[in-house]
C-alpha cells in the first residue's frame, strides 16, 4: 500500500516562489529549499525533477492566479494586434 502524501503541492509551490522571490533564483540553494518546504532533497528531485522544474513550476502557479483566462491584465490597454 503506497504512503499518503505529506506534503500539500499548493503549499510548497507558494513557499518556494516566496522564498525565490526573496532570494532570486541563483541565490536560493537546496539547502534553503529544502528548509521552506520541509522536505528532503530526494523528495524535492522526485516531486519536481530539478531546482529548475520547481521554480518553473512556482512561476506558473503564479500567471495562474495572476492572470485572467484570457493571459491579459484586467485593465490593461491591449495592443491593436492584440484585439
């Protein structure tokens, strides 16, 4: 029988885009990951395949709820291309 997830995806995306957004992407290490999710390196490889697929993964979590369907800011004037 698998073992239940500990961990919430949600929450740990939202705590590395903060902890990226504080730190930058070069200057946060594993070791800094690893303490802002609570999770062991292999875990993090396992659940997000690299540093890189876990920060990429937090920046589209973030235009998600950013965004509206459409890709474009409420109240932002569109290019005539864009219309």
């Amino acid at each position: 029988m698998p073992r239940a997830t500990l961990h919430n995806r949600q929450d740990s995306l939202e705590r590395a885009l903060n902890l990226f957004w504080q730190k930058g992407f070069h200057a946060t290490s594993l070791k800094d990951i690893e303490h802002a999710l609570d999770m062991r390196p292999g875990s993090i490889y396992a659940t997000f395949g690299s540093k890189d697929g876990l920060f990429q993964e937090a920046l589209d979590c973030y235009s998600a709820r950013s965004l509206p369907r459409d890709g474009k800011p409420d109240g932002q004037p569109r290019l005539a291309i864009d219309r």
